[in-house]
C-alpha cells in the first residue's frame, strides 16, 4: 500500500497531474454537474450537425465534388477550431469594449485546476462557431478554391462570428440596448451570419457553369442524392436539440423543456409551410424545398425558441417554410446561385426569426412581452437594429474578405476544373470510384 | 446517311453541345464510357502511392446525320472538344444503312429529319 502511494505521488509530480480539486458531494455542487453535463451533451449533439450540413450539402451538389464537401465540412471545423481557441473565444467572451473583447487569448481565461467551466463553456460555443463557418460551404460549393476556403474558415471563426457574437452574447452593444436584443440560441449570432457570408461568397464567385443560359432562362442542376440530404436533414434537427435546449448552458434550467418542444413544433411547421407551398406553387410536393424548409423552420425558432409559446412556434416555422420556397426562387431569378439554399435558409429565416421574437415574445415563457402580446414595439426595434446591423458588419466585411483572396490566389477554380468536378482536379481523387459518375448531368 | 461517333473528355460536353446547338445539330445520344487510347492512360498519384489509370473517363456521342449535315457536325465537334492536349479524344464516321422513326414508321433521310438539303428536296417533289 505505501509503495502504490509513494508511485502515484511521484507520478503526479514527474507528469504534473494537477489532481482536480476533490469532489464534495454538495447540492450545489452537484446542480453545477449538472449543468457541466448537459452544457457538453449539448456541444456533443451541435457537433453532429456537421455531419448533417456535410450530408445536406453533398446530396444536394453533383456527385463530381462530393469528395471536395466532405473535405470542406471537415476542414472548416478543424481551422476553425483552432482559430476560435486561439482568437475567436476572447474577442466573443473577453472583456473588452462594446464591440469586441480584448483579453482570454488561447482560452487563458479558463483556470486550470479548480473551476473548469470555461473548458465546458468554450466546447459549447466552439461548435457554434464552426456551424456559422459550414453554412457557406454549401453557398459557394462546386466552384469555390479549396485554398481559399480554408483562408476563409479561418477569417470567419477568429474575427467575423466572434465579433457578431461578442455584440449580442459577451456583453456588447446589441446586449447593452435599454431593451437588449433577444437571440436566444443564434437565429442571428450563428444563422444569419452564416447566411450573409454565404450571400457575399456567391455574389465574388457568381453562378455555377451551366446554371444560367444565354437566353436568360434558369435551369436547376439536380443533386446527386436526395436520401444524403434526408439523412443530413434529419442529423441537423437532431443536433438542434443540443443547439436550441443547450443554449440555456444549464442543465438545472426547467425551460430546456419548453425549448425542446418549440424547437420540434418550429421545424416541424416549417417542413408543412415549405411542403405545401411547394405543392401549391408547383403542383407536387417537391422533396428538396420541404427538406429545406424543415431546416429554415428550425432557423427561425432559435432567437425565440425560450421565448415563445407552443403554438408561436407553430406560426413562426410556418412562415419560415413558405419564406423560404418564395426565397429560393427569388435568388434563383436574380442569378445568385446557391446550390443548397443556404442564404434563403440561414440568412432570411435568421431575419425572419430575430424579428418574430419581437412579435410573439411572451412573459411566461422568457419573462418579456412582444408586440401581439401587450409588450410594445420597442423589442422588435431591438431586434431590427439587431437584424440591420449584423447585416452591414458581416456582409461588407465578407464581401471584401472574399475580393481580397479573389486577387490574391483567386477565389474560383478554373473552368475546365470545374466541369472535370472538385474531386479530380482539386483532391486528385473520386468520392464513387466505383460507381459511373453521369457527365450529362453538367 | 452517316453514323458519327464521336469520343470527347466528360467536361468538354457542354462545350461540344453548344457547338452543335449552333450548326443546328441537336440530335444525339450520349454515354458515360471509359477507355483508352494510343498512351494507355495515364500515371496519377493517389494516397502516396502511383497508380496507371489505364481506362479513363469519357463522354460517347452518337449522332445519325444526313449527308449535307457530315462536315458541320464534324467540325463542330472538334470546335468544342479540343483543347490541344493528349486525350482530346475521336470522332468515327460510319455509313448509315438505314434509319426508321419508331412513331410514323418513316425510314431514310426523312426519319433523321432536321433541315438537311436533301429532306427539302424530298418536301419540294
């Protein structure tokens, strides 16, 4: 017995275990693992949702580039990871001023030894991080230079989300308002940012070869597997549950029941408005545009989804399903290519959903009352000057951004490598080598 | 009557489309094919390791002409499809014994149709 001590004590100073402050077993220390587990099950299950936009975003794009997806959606999150750990937390959660936090570089701010919620705060927030990053790969894919898609994941998660979040989440302006902007879980902070970087992206690459004929017409350029997207779909709302109910970033929070439930009601409304917009506008139920408006649905619940009542929820998400087939349509005729609907997802239900919390906020659920309850206008001000301003910050930035590496190493692969397809010429490789992949689809 | 096959790379179809659009050959059916030709394919690297990709990827194009229309289409074909390099690909022309439209049952020049020298011939008698 002494030997087995007198080894784990010099154990512990050779590889400087610094052994975690002994466990007391007191109510409130056992309320915080509480929120400790559900804050990291809830960043376990946002991770997932890579999986989803990777599946969403190949089954929706041709099967030449499904390789170039995959490695978009992972490399995303790897930079991104990285950058938000060296840059991106501490200009989000750092003290600093109105605008962007100075201090907590390389997550110095967590504290080695006693308290290690930083640790699980910043697992939490690094998946939201990278969720902003992925919705643009879907915007620009089957076109956009893998090199230059990197330079931008990492632009992304160390300064462009970080600031938009500092803003309405650490403690900024937007938070700072005599009435402060409500985003609950990032209908703005992760969505619309997203969505407006992806705008920005399609407009410096412009449409896709084949997309826009010269008699002004448009054709759709089929995806090479509606059951991938399902599959990613499905992955996504998923992952929302950590997303939405995580969001309260505690386990001991009653609401993370209510949350969980509009969140459901919020998606599942909005696949029912895309799916009968769609069958109405365009005789048959279409398959993509519902999948799509399951996923603007869930958009447009996260600012309000602690906010709202049940049946708000409803409303919002069916409205986020129509805005979204009338969206998609309205982008298609302006040339804007976005092979996934990523903007008409993110961006306009982002806006879409940071508004309604001013419309359909009620006391009993979030403790603040919107417009159609009896709680005034000056919440949906908020949320407007909110919704304007991430706008302007995001889209101008990113719009330069993406010109800069435009000039720089050019943003787009060339022609013939784009109809060859990302896999061959820019990984050297093919996702279905086995498989006869149909040039005719092109 | 002609038969012209043509082998062209996967992503120089549009561009062979759209050169056939415009001599108004719109005509054709078109196939995923592998193969390989004089080089026997080509080395390329893949994890590290070197691989001789024998059969490689192309793009078959059947086309049943009349007569008047064998050089347009020709020429369009290559307009669209060279590019100057090794794999550019080729176009074989065979005679065509006969053609039938399946619907009227019409055979000849007039089953290949389009608007050919000799279909108006046929239209003026």
């Amino acid at each position: 017995m002494k030997l087995k001590a007198i080894i784990s004590i010099i154990l512990s100073i050779i590889f400087s275990i610094s052994l975690v402050l002994a466990y007391e077993a007191t109510p409130e220390n056992n309320a915080k693992s509480i929120d400790f587990v559900w804050t990291l099950i809830a960043a376990f299950l946002v991770f997932i949702m890579q999986a989803g936009f990777a599946m969403v975003e190949t089954g929706f794009t041709r099967a030449k580039n499904a390789g170039n997806i995959m490695m978009k959606n992972l490399i995303d999150f790897c930079f991104g990871a990285v950058a938000f750990w060296a840059i991106g937390y501490a200009i989000m959660f750092g003290a600093g001023n109105l605008f962007f936090g100075t201090e907590g570089f390389f997550l110095s701010s967590a504290n080695n030894g006693s308290d290690l919620w930083q640790y699980a705060y910043w697992m939490f927030q690094v998946v939201f991080a990278a969720t902003a990053a992925t919705i643009v790969s879907g915007a620009v894919a089957e076109r956009i230079k893998f090199s230059g898609y990197i330079f931008y994941s990492i632009f992304i998660s160390a300064l462009v989300y970080p600031v938009v979040g500092h803003w309405i989440w650490g403690g900024g302006w937007l938070a700072k308002l005599s009435t402060p902007m409500i985003d609950f879980a990032g209908s703005t902070v992760v969505h619309s940012v997203g969505g407006w970087a992806a705008l920005a992206g399609t407009i410096i690459l412009g449409p896709r070869i084949g997309k826009y004929m010269n008699n002004n017409s448009v054709k759709p350029i089929r995806g090479h597997s509606l059951t991938l997207a399902a599959l990613g779909v499905f992955l996504l709302w998923f992952g929302w549950y950590g997303f939405n109910p995580g969001s309260t970033v505690a386990g001991t929070n009653w609401s993370i029941a209510t949350i969980a439930v509009t969140t459901t009601l919020g998606a599942s409304a909005g696949a029912i408005g895309s799916l009968l917009t769609s069958w109405i506008r365009y005789k048959k139920p279409d398959v993509s545009l519902t999948l799509g408006g399951t996923l603007g649905g869930l958009v447009a619940i996260t600012a309000g989804t602690a906010n709202v009542s049940p049946l708000s929820s409803i409303i919002i998400g069916l409205i986020a399903g129509i805005l979204y087939v009338f969206s998609v349509s309205f982008f298609d005729r302006i040339k804007i290519d976005d092979p996934v609907g990523a903007v008409s997802c993110h961006a306009i239900n982002g806006v879409w959903g940071t508004l309604a919390v001013g419309l359909f906020a009620q006391k009993e659920f979030g403790g603040i009352n919107g417009l159609f309850f009896g709680g005034g206008i000056s919440q949906l001000v908020s949320q407007f000057i909110g919704v304007i301003s991430v706008f302007i910050w995001t889209f101008v930035i990113m719009l330069i951004f993406f010109k800069i590496i435009d000039l720089i190493i050019g943003l787009r692969v060339s022609r013939e490598e784009e109809l060859k397809g990302l896999d061959l010429s820019e990984h050297n490789t093919e996702a279905y080598a086995d498989f006869p992949i149909s040039a005719t689809n092109n | 009557m002609k038969y012209i096959i043509a082998i062209v790379r996967p992503e120089k179809l549009p561009d062979v489309k759209k050169a056939l659009w415009n001599e108004k050959v719109y005509r054709m059916t078109v196939t995923d094919v592998r193969g390989a030709g004089e080089q026997k394919g080509y080395p390329i690297e893949f994890r590290g390791l070197i691989e001789e990709v024998n059969l490689l990827r192309k793009v078959k194009i059947e086309i049943a002409v009349n007569d008047s229309f064998v050089d347009s289409t020709i020429k369009a074909i290559i307009k669209g499809a060279r590019t100057g390099n090794i794999g550019d690909g080729k176009i074989f022309v065979l005679p065509l014994e006969d053609c039938i439209r399946i619907r009227t049952e019409k055979s000849g020049i007039e089953a290949i149709g389009g608007e050919s020298l000799e279909l108006k011939k046929i239209i003026k008698k």
